[in-house]
C-alpha cells in the first residue's frame, strides 16, 4: 500500500509532469506565431504577431480569444525574452501561474540587461514561494533596477481596464470588473452608500442590497435614455456653452439598428399564458427559469415582437429578398436566429455584430441563408486573414481556417427543441478524429 508520503510526491510528480506539458506547448505555440506574422508598432516589445494568429488556436482548443491571445503572448514572452523562465517552466521547477507572473513584471522593460536581472532574481526563489509572494517579489525587483517600467505596467493595466459578464448556475450571473483601484472604491463606495440608507427593517443583507443598488443604478441610465452627465461620458457642454437639459443628463445613449439598449428575452406563447414552464432565452446569458422569463415580459415597459419559429428544431423559418443592405425586418430576422457571432466559440451578442454576405453581394444574394452576425474583429478576420464559411439548410455552419482545419457548429435554436427532434449533433466527430465518447487515442 502507497504511504501518504509517497502519495504527496506523486502529486508534486504529477504537477512537474504538467508544467512540463505547458513549457512544451508554448514552444509549439511560438513557433505557429512565427508563421502568422503582424505588422511591427515601434512601441511594441518584441516581434508583432497577427491579431488574428489567436483565432486559430482558439478554435482549435474550443477556448475563447481572450483565452488564446494570453497563451500566445506568454509562449511568445517565453521564446523572445525570458529563456531562464521557459527552461526552469519545462523542467518543472516553476508552473505556469507563476511563468506568467514573471512575464507579466517584466512586460514593459526595454532594457535586456535589466529584465535578465529581475528574471534572475525571481528564479532564484520561485519554486519555494507562492504566486503571490512571487509577484511581490518581482515588484521588489522591477522598482530595484528599472522605476519606470512599474509606471510603465500601471498604465497598461489602466488600459485594458473590462467589465465581463459570466452566466453562472440557478439563473444567476457573475459581473467581474477590472478597475483602477480609486475608480473601484467609486463603485463600492456609491453602491454602499445605497445600501445603507435603505429602511431599517428591510429584510435584505447588507451584500444583497449593496446587488440590488447596482442594478437600480443602472437600470434609472437605460430607463432614462442618457448616460451619466460626466467627462468620460462626453456629457458636457463645451467651455462656456449652457448647458441644455440633455446636458445635465449626459449624452443620449448609443442605438443600434434604430433601436436604444435592451433586455432581450424569448419565450414561447404557451409559457407565457402559463400552460407551460419551459425556460426562456435571454441573450448575452442563456436559459433562464419559466418565471424570470416572464417577468421581463411583464416589465410594463417591454417591448414584444413575435418571431415565428419551427415547432421541431426551435430556429426562426427563412425569408430572403434582394437589396444589398440587410432590410430591418431581415437584419432582425438574422440577429435574432443566430443571437451570437457566427465564429466558433464567440459569444459576442449578435445586436453588436455586423450582418455579414457568406458569398458576396456580387454573387451571393441578400437572403437569410446568405447572412450571419459577424462581430467586427471576426468580420475582418474572414475579410483579410483566410477564414471562410458555410451553412447548410439545416443551419450547420462550417468555418475553414487557414490550415485547412474545419470547425462546426450548429445555430442555436431560440428555444429547446421539441423532445426527439433530429437536430445535427455539433459535438459529432469529424473525419479523422475521434467520436467525443471514444477512449483517449493518445
């Protein structure tokens, strides 16, 4: 019988034999990002790869472009500048939560010299330290041998500042934002300050009404049609310049399509009167319980639209016509079947994307079954980068990448099909490789 000693060795064995695995991988994937060279920016670091090199790796891992791009600059970090991190990451002495802390510190040093000595002096004590002791102490080197580069580190991370919305279980989601530090205390402390002046008896937590307050916060913008009247909003007026009711308010919210921003939810008829409770659809999240759904269409400001679907596979019936630019009955018809970009694995609303011709309006006409939502990075891609696509009557759409690499995926329908609808399965194997229940060939 194993000792539990020997058991823990096994799990450190087994954490070396993935870092491992990583360390090979990156190399793998700077290689390809030698093959899918971009333009070079001057103030870049290093070699420029295509914006679109992620792409292909994202639809072949089945992982988002996000997800991508940070395994591609991380492989390419390790290949150009930090030989010692990508060496020590093979061999198993550091993981990869801990390569890409050094790759992170060291993003913005120019200076080679430099980088080797904060590279030098994290390895040194890596394997026995944490992540976050291993941030701490890059952040102690960084500011020893190169101040600027931290001022340098905080501006970028400033700019890829987000707000990321992540569905979750129970008909709840998640909204993570990534804020400079002031900025965050702004939200917490306006959310908190909601909260506390609620009545004394309200029942609520503390923490559901700091969500609540969030949510009413933004709920009074799209109410109101205006952003919020501040100088990042351009809600101002110019110097000087009076300022108008609608400049009190902020500047009047971005429409798309002749339409301002909207909760969009689908619901069959029959769970709406009640003779069923099969979910509905909201767009950006998923499926929701028959009860959410109805209370969104009960909002006595919704608006309703009917959409006519096929009462076995659930997608929106085909029309087409003949104009160049998508009518807005058909722009509509098209964003509301496919409601994601049409790319593999991107979940990009489709009221955000372009409505993009498969064939081009000089050989392809302007009909449903010509049109997808494309979102503008993935619409470029397609334009300018290789990647073509197909879809079939049955609306299996099939992307070729530029390796020759075909990826499916089937449109979703707006509601579960009917039970024992023939639907194509887009978890099918293609040729060549493995049905999804097969043992691992490897």
């Amino acid at each position: 019988m194993i000792s539990s000693y020997d058991l823990v060795e096994t799990m450190a064995g087994w954490e070396r034999l993935i870092a491992w695995a990583h360390g090979r991988q990156a190399e793998i994937v700077a290689e390809f990002a030698r093959r899918r060279p971009g333009p070079y920016a001057p103030d870049e670091a290093g070699r420029s790869v295509s914006e679109f090199a992620a792409d292909e790796i994202a639809a072949r891992l089945r992982i988002s472009r996000r997800a991508a791009d940070l395994k591609l600059s991380l492989a390419v970090d390790l290949a150009d500048r930090l030989s010692g991190t990508r060496r020590a990451l093979c061999e198993g002495r550091i993981d990869l939560p801990k390569a890409r802390a050094i790759a992170d510190h060291t993003a913005m040093m120019h200076d080679t010299e430099a980088r080797q000595a904060v590279e030098d002096r994290a390895l040194r004590r890596a394997d026995s330290q944490t992540v976050p002791e291993l941030r701490r102490t890059l952040a102690r080197a960084v500011a020893a041998v190169d101040a600027q580069a931290a001022v340098k580190r905080r501006a970028r991370a400033r700019a890829e500042r987000f707000v990321h919305l992540q569905p979750l279980p129970d008909g709840m989601a998640e909204i993570t934002a990534l804020l400079p530090a002031d900025d965050a205390a702004v939200v917490f402390t306006a959310v908190d300050a909601i909260a506390h002046s609620a009545d004394p008896r309200d029942p609520r937590t503390v923490e559901a009404r700091r969500a609540d307050a969030l949510v009413d916060v933004c709920r009074a913008v799209l109410d109101s049609g205006y952003g919020p009247p501040t100088a990042r909003g351009c809600g101002r007026p110019a110097d000087g310049a009076a300022a108008s009711p609608a400049g009190r308010r902020g500047r009047r919210l971005a429409r798309r399509r002749g339409r301002g921003p909207h909760v969009q939810v689908t619901v069959a008829a029959t769970t709406l009167l009640g003779v069923d409770d099969e979910p509905g659809e909201l767009v950006g999240y998923g499926p929701v319980p028959a009860a959410m759904a109805r209370r969104i269409a009960a909002d006595p400001d919704a608006t309703w639209r009917r959409l006519l679907t096929d009462p076995v596979s659930g997608t929106l019936l085909d029309y087409g016509t003949s104009v160049y630019r998508a009518p807005p009955a058909l722009a509509r018809h098209v964003i509301a079947r496919d409601q994601v970009c049409v790319f593999p694995g991107c979940r990009q609303p489709a009221e955000r994307c372009d409505v993009d011709h498969r064939v081009p309006f000089a050989h392809g006409p302007t009909c449903a079954a010509n049109l997808g939502p494309l979102c503008r990075h993935h619409h470029r891609a397609k334009t300018a980068a290789g990647w073509a696509w197909q879809c079939s009557p049955e609306g299996v759409i099939t992307w070729t990448a530029p390796t020759g690499h075909t990826y499916v995926s089937t449109t979703p329908p707006l509601l579960e099909p009917a039970p024992n609808s023939a639907l194509p399965d887009p978890g099918r194997a293609q040729p060549g490789l493995p049905a999804p229940d097969d043992p691992c060939p490897f």
